[in-house]
C-alpha cells in the first residue's frame, strides 16, 4: 500500500495549489487511495476497497426465533452485506412473522434493504453463491442476502424446540441440542428394525453439516430374546455404532446405547430411534421420570 503524504507536503507555507510541492502530496494522497492496494482499492468500489483493506463481506448477525416471530439481530458487531454494502442492522433487530407461510414447506430467509431499513423475507428460492461478493444471496437477486432457513409448523407457526429445530442460523451458527423421549411403555414384536415410536424422533433442518446421534434405550425382554437397537436417519435403515441387548431367564430391564453421525444434505431431516428382536415381545420402556426411559439426544447446526 502506497505511503500517505506527510503533512508538509501537501501545505507548509505554500498557499498556491499549483505550488510542485502541494501537487506532490495531493499524488500520494491519490495514490494511497486509489492505487493497487490502496485505501478505495484500484477503482473506488467497496467491493475493491474491503479486498485492499483484507476485510471480506460482513455477516455480524444470528437469526433466531424470538416470541411469534423470528428475529434477526446484531452478533460481534452491527454490519450485513448487502448487495455490495455494509448495512447497519437495527439495534432492536429485525422480525418477521410466519404470515402466509405453509407448514412443512422450507422456507430460506433473506435480508434485504427498502430505502434505510432493513427487512426480513421468507420464499422457497434457493441461495447461490455471489461470484463478485462471495456472499450466498437469493437465486437471480443480489439484493438479497442469506441470513437463515425455516420450516413452519401448523398454523403456520415458527417452531424451535428440542425435538424440532426448525429455525437455523446462516451467520454465527452454533451447536443446537436436539432430544426426545418415550413416555409410556412400547410393547414391539418385529424382527426387522422399525421406529420405537414413530411420534418421538428429533426433527431439524441443516446446512448439509454432519449431525450428530446418541439413543439411550431402556428395555424389558420378556423372554430369551435378543434384541438390537439402532440410530436411523429419515427412515429405518439403520445406522452402524448400535447397540445389542443378549436374551436370558432373567426378566429385567437392561440399558444399551446407540449412536450414529452423519452427513445430510441441506433441508429437513429426521432421527429415530430403531430396535428389533429375534422373536417375541420385547418392552421398549416409556415414562415420566428422566434418565430412565427411552430417548434419543443429538446436535446440529445453525
């Protein structure tokens, strides 16, 4: 980067502008702010004069889900970009309602700027990366930038609960806990893998990121029945690192764990919990006291 002028150089005692010595200062001046690495970058553009400075595009925000709404709001900072600019976010944030949104549809959430204010809009477009910014902005609109993905429930209405993590950040994601647990005894007679229970899975959306899996199953076999448990990912295949319960004369309940991590593609998806037995009816435990019943844990993104 080209040195700044000294003080001297553009004024001393020389009051004419066409003094060779103000001239002089006024070129470094130019050059340190114009020139290939300078201050504006070669030709003035934002884009060129963050390049210069080393600074990249600007996401210093998180969405998350606040009351009714979701809200977009400052993270290590106040500036998004959009379209090419540093745009301030509110210090309140930005909201928006689940409003003629259909439940069970993903939903992409964009930033964009009417006049000075910043708002917020949800559509099914998907994001593409930004070739001049490298910021992700809305398919054919550069407007519009990524800040988060949503997946309405009934009503419609914006869902983020531990069994359901339906609202996920594209800025400052961080690890979100997922669990879900049986709550009454499941008697289950299969001898292929099937859901414990099909109503206790952990539901989510991701980026595409690797989510991680445990279950924890509490089980009473009532006979010299062997039973297996497992992880499975939007159906009842089943996932390797699960556990294995050996039939016996005793009837009493045993715990076996099982965990599972995998690369999902982006959108929804699903954990359950899977289980089969050899022969016979194996109880798959279910109750109000926590730590003693069937439950699968995990954590994703966003």
């Amino acid at each position: 980067m080209a040195t700044p002028p000294a003080r001297i150089e553009l004024a001393d005692t020389y009051p004419n502008p066409s003094n060779a010595v103000f001239r002089t200062g006024i070129g470094k001046l130019w050059d340190t702010l114009f020139s290939a690495g300078g201050l504006l970058g070669a030709t003035g553009n934002p884009v060129d004069a963050r390049a210069a400075l080393g600074v990249g595009p600007l996401g210093q925000c998180q969405l998350t889900k606040s009351g009714a709404n979701i809200l977009l709001s400052r993270f290590n900072g106040r500036y998004l970009t959009i379209n090419n600019e540093a745009c301030v976010i509110p210090a309140a944030g930005v909201t928006l309602a689940p409003t003629g949104l259909v439940a069970s549809t993903r939903y992409y959430i964009y930033a964009y700027m009417v006049g000075t204010a910043m708002t917020l809009e949800a559509v099914t477009t998907a994001p593409v990366l930004d070739a001049t910014t490298g910021v992700k902005i809305k398919t054919g609109a550069a407007t519009r930038t990524l800040v988060g993905m949503v997946f309405p429930g009934a009503g419609p209405a914006f869902i983020d609960a531990p069994s359901q993590r339906f609202v996920i950040s594209w800025f400052n994601q961080r690890s979100r806990s997922m669990s879900n647990a049986v709550v009454a005894p499941t008697n289950k007679t299969n001898t292929v893998f099937a859901e414990v229970d099909a109503t206790k899975r952990i539901e989510f959306l991701t980026w595409g990121d690797s989510v991680d899996c445990k279950a924890v199953f509490t089980l009473l076999n009532t006979g010299a029945n062997n039973c297996a448990a497992a992880i499975g990912f939007d159906g009842v295949a089943a996932e390797d690192g699960g556990g294995f319960a050996d039939g016996g004369s005793n009837v009493s309940y045993t715990t076996i764990t099982a965990s599972a991590a995998k690369e999902l593609t982006e959108g929804y998806h699903y954990a359950t919990m899977l289980q089969r037995q050899l022969a016979g009816t194996t109880t798959w435990h279910g109750g109000a006291v926590v730590g003693e019943r069937c439950a699968i844990t995990g954590s994703v993104m966003g």
